[in-house]
C-alpha cells in the first residue's frame, strides 16, 4: 500500500501511524497528508512540531532505554574484581579503577576519565561472572 504513494518502506505487513512514517528521514508532512487528506486541517506550525517529534522520537526512545539500563548497571557490586582481568579495559581506565576501588559501577562512573564504553564493559563482565559463578554452582546439584 505505501508504495501507492511513493514510499518505500520495509515490506513486513505492518501499517503504520502517520507519526511512525514521519520518523523517517525521508517522509515529510506533505506527503503524509497525501495519504490522509484530513490531517490537513492541523495548522502549519503544529504540524511541524509533529515533524520534528516524530523524526527524534526513536532516539529519545533510545535514550531512554540506556538510562534504564545504566540504573539497572549502577548498583552491580565490583567488591573483588580484579581489573587486570576485564577484557577491553584500557591502561588507564585499569589504573583509575584500581587507585579508586569503587564498590559499584555507580561508583565508578563518578571517577574523573570514566568513559560510557568503560562502563559498559564492566557491567557485561560483572554479569557474565555472575552467570559463570552460578552456572559452575549448580553443577553437582541433583534435580
């Protein structure tokens, strides 16, 4: 059906809302309200906020995923790790956390050099580790 009127969309049998085709880069009012000649009656500035909010929705999205994700990451305990054996830490970033002994990834954000992507690694590893303890502490285990 979109490409009736020109657009080329992923063909995976969903129907989107004039808002879902907006958020692509190419689709502009003008050619939503071709689709929908009713959404003419929506003033020029307000359907050009709908514009603009609809392109940046899918990354305040986005970010909100990574915000959730760093709340749920802060509170991982690093009471024993040994940074020397985290993979893809830099040098530096070892040498910081090592001085510093954070007690947890919210701790350690707040160093100064602290980069997202250090971050991201440590979380990974305190959860693979996690995993790896658990799964080596069932083992032997009758069900």
């Amino acid at each position: 059906e979109a490409a009736r009127y020109g657009l080329s969309l992923n063909k995976d049998g969903q129907r989107r809302s004039a808002f879902e085709l907006l958020a692509y880069p190419e689709i502009g009012w003008a050619q939503v309200r071709s689709i929908w000649p009713e959404l003419s009656a929506i003033e020029p500035g307000i359907a050009g906020h709908l514009e603009i909010e609809a392109k940046y929705d899918v990354y305040a999205r986005r970010q909100s995923t990574d915000v959730e994700a760093f709340r749920r990451d802060e509170g991982l305990v690093l009471s024993d790790v040994d940074y020397g054996l985290v993979p893809g830490l830099s040098n530096e970033v070892r040498a910081k956390l090592t001085a510093a002994r954070p007690w947890t990834v919210g701790q350690a954000s707040r160093i100064d050099g602290m980069t997202p992507a250090a971050l991201g690694i440590l979380a990974a590893y305190l959860r693979r580790e996690a995993r790896r303890k658990s799964s080596v502490a069932g083992k032997g285990r009758f069900t």
